[in-house]
C-alpha cells in the first residue's frame, strides 16, 4: 500500500458502508446548524434532513471540522454536540485548513462543504441558500466564496436560489462568468429563498432528477470541470411573499449597518435579524425548504447512481 499524501477523512460508520457498496450520498453543509438558525430549531432541522435523504434511498454525510479533525458524515452524538455550541468557527476555503491546523472546531460553508464532498467523492450537496453578491457590494465587495468554489468544484449544490438579501442579479451575473449553470428545478423563475418568485427569469430550466443526472453526465462527457446549482423554489405552503420579505429585509439590512456588522459575521447577523422581525416564521420556511431540497437531492444522487 502506498502512503496517501492527503489529509485522513473521518467518515462516519454509515457513509464509510455507502462508499464500501457506491451507494448514492448526499453532503450536508454545518454552518447552517451553528450560524444559520438558533437551537433547537436548528438540531431538529439536521436530523429530519438527514431522515429524509435515508428515506429516499440515500445516506446523508454532514461535514464538519471536529477538534481539528474533517468529518464526513456525523454520528447522532456528534451532531447534537454540533448543534448545541456557539464556540465553533465559520469556516470557508480561506480557512477550513486553518481549523484542522489549530484543531478547533469549524462549521463548513456550502464553499468548505464542496471541499470536501469532492475529496471524498460526493457529487450532490444539499444546503439552504448559498451566499452571493451582497446588496451594495460596489463598495464593500462583499461576494461570498461559495461562488467562487461553484466555479472551481465539481458539485452539484441543491438550494433554494439566493436569499433576498443578496444582490441577486450581481449573483447570478458572477455565476455566469464563473462558468456555473443555474438550474432551476420545474419553474421558469429563478426563486428567492423564503419567496418562489425572485422576479427574475431563470437561466435554466429541468423538470426531472434523471434530466438533472443526464445533464451532469454531459458537462463529465465534455471534460467542463466545476460545480452547478439547483434552484428548487420552496413550496406554496410555506413561502413568504417577496414584497413581505422585502420590508424585514431593509430593515435588517440598516440594523446591520447600524451595527456596523462586516465580513462574515454579515450572513449570520442578517438571518438572525430576519428571525426576529418575522417572529421565526422565517425559520420554519427555512427548515421546510432545506427539507425539499434534502429530498430533490437524494433524488438526483440516486439518479446518477
Ligand atoms: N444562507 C442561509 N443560511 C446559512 C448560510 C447561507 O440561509 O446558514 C450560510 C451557508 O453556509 C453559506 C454561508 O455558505 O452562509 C455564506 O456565508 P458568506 O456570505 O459569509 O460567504
Ligand atoms: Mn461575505
């Protein structure tokens, strides 16, 4: 056996078994449980994503840096401790590598999250909403990572389009650029996270898993590297119209300047933000769309299996 030059993985019992038979696996992302919605919201989140992706056929591998240690897929006792602390880093490219040096614990963003799903083989990823272009960002260049990584990492990321929050026309623009389909899954209309409808056309458009895998296939076929984006539009019943979105997210955005929030902590300042203003209504839709989106894809992960 010859020695492997790369950093040790630790997968859990379940998703080393769904390597050992190629099964098909879905990555989940962390920060969302430790920065993206507060307790126990969040562990209850985890756990039904996690459930639901089994159901489908599929085992979920949520990521995260543990004491300095990568971990693909969590066992029940890890993902509880996860989402009960408030010590852990957030932790993107820039610094995933940093966590594991100094052995601290570390949330990956859906940027970390593509990483190391694609070190450890995993091709579909569900998260809520990536990060992207913020509103403004000419003069603060706020443009999270995670578009970056969509370029470079071939994943296929299932969201819920791009929260309202973000410039989503500068997002899309970017992802444009970087070389990155957006796909939005049976609509015409790229949606907007907690809203269906984010005003503006999608750049793509697929009605099935299969459709999705076939197209896959083809970007493997002609040798385009990189990751893709699903857009899966919340359902109906648990949308919050975009012109009632609107009015929480100006204001969370001048609470946010108020506070003069920078850097990373702006993602985690706005959501928590907005789950005040709407009474953590937004919760709930947050949850119910992480949960479509765990079942869309375990759908295609069993599509191009
Ligand atoms: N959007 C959400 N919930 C989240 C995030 C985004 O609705 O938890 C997290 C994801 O992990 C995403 C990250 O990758 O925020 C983006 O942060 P930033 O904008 O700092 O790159
Ligand atoms: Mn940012």
């Amino acid at each position: 056996m010859t020695k492997s030059p790369l950093l040790p993985l630790e997968y859990s019992d379940e998703v080393a078994a769904a390597k050992a038979r190629n099964a098909p696996i879905v990555a989940l992302e962390s920060t969302i449980i430790t920065h993206g919605m507060p307790y126990p919201g969040n562990l209850e989140m985890a756990r039904s994503v996690e459930a639901i992706i089994r159901q489908e056929g599929a085992v979920p591998a949520t990521i995260a840096v543990i004491d300095g240690v990568l971990h693909i897929g969590l066992n029940a006792d890890k993902l509880e401790a996860l989402a009960k602390t408030s010590g852990a880093m957030k932790v993107s490219r820039a610094d995933i590598a940093f966590a594991i040096a100094e052995r601290r614990t570390g949330a990956t963003t859906v940027a970390a999250t593509m990483i190391a799903a694609a070190r450890a083989g995993i091709r579909v990823f569900a998260t809520g909403g990536i990060g992207g272009v913020h509103r403004k960002a000419e003069e603060t260049f706020d443009i999270s990572a995670d578009l970056e990584e969509l370029g470079r990492t071939g994943v296929i990321v299932v969201c819920a389009g791009a929260k309202a929050i973000l410039d989503i026309p500068k997002t899309l623009e970017v992802l444009e650029t970087r070389g990155v389909p957006v796909v939005t899954y049976d609509s015409e209309i790229f949606p907007a996270f907690w809203s269906r409808d984010s005003g503006l056309k999608s750049p793509l458009m697929l009605n099935s898993p299969a459709a999705i895998a076939n197209f896959q296939k083809t970007r493997d076929l002609l040798g385009i590297d990189g990751g893709m984006l699903i857009a899966n539009p919340v359902p109906e019943t648990n949308e919050i119209a975009r012109e009632e979105m609107e009015i929480y997210i100006k204001r969370a955005l001048d609470n946010a300047e108020r506070d003069d929030i920078t850097g990373k902590a702006v993602t985690p300042y706005l959501l928590d933000s907005i789950f005040h203003l709407t009474d953590g209504r937004s919760l709930e839709t947050n949850i119910a769309l992480v949960e479509n989106n765990a079942r869309l894809a375990a759908e295609i992960a069993v599509a191009m299996a």
